[in-house]
C-alpha cells in the first residue's frame, strides 16, 4: 500500500496527472475485485491453504516486480495491477 504514500514523488517522477495516478489506484481495486471469484472457485477445488500460499508467493513476487521495474506510468499501471490479481487468494 506504498503508492498512496509515494504518490506525490511519484507522480512529478513519472509525470503523471491527477487522473493518471488515479487510474493506478483504481486498476488496484478493480484487479483485486475481480481476482475474488476465480481465486475462490479454485479454492474450492484445490484447498484454501494451497491458494493461500501460491497467493502469498505470487504477491511477494509481484510487489518486488514492481519495485524493480516499475518506472513510468504504463510499467506502474501494469505491475500494480498484477499485485492486486495476486492478492485476490489472501
């Protein structure tokens, strides 16, 4: 949850406008929201504590993906998203 914190270095950083640093926040969320239903059909399938671990793993990864690479808007976007979809099984 550093991008709310990081946002005003961030958005001079990446030369973002107030709408752009919103679109990442709202893709957070919206990726999040969606990732809930598949996560808990395999749940179902597969045991909670299976995909609770390759959640946390994939999260993990994620979020240091994102602190590497992320370096504009698009990058930002993308990986940021991709944090919320691996969050989906936590």
């Amino acid at each position: 949850m550093t991008y709310a914190g990081t946002l005003t270095v961030l958005r001079s950083e990446w030369a973002m406008s107030a709408t752009a640093a919103g679109s990442i926040s709202s893709s957070f969320q919206l990726g999040y929201a969606v990732s809930l239903v598949p996560f808990s059909v395999v749940a179902d399938r597969v045991g909670a504590r299976r995909v609770f671990q390759w959640s946390l793993a994939a999260s993990a990864l994620a979020a240091l993906a994102f602190a590497m690479f992320a370096r504009s808007y698009v990058s930002g976007l993308l990986l940021y998203t991709l944090i919320a979809i691996s969050q989906g099984g936590l």
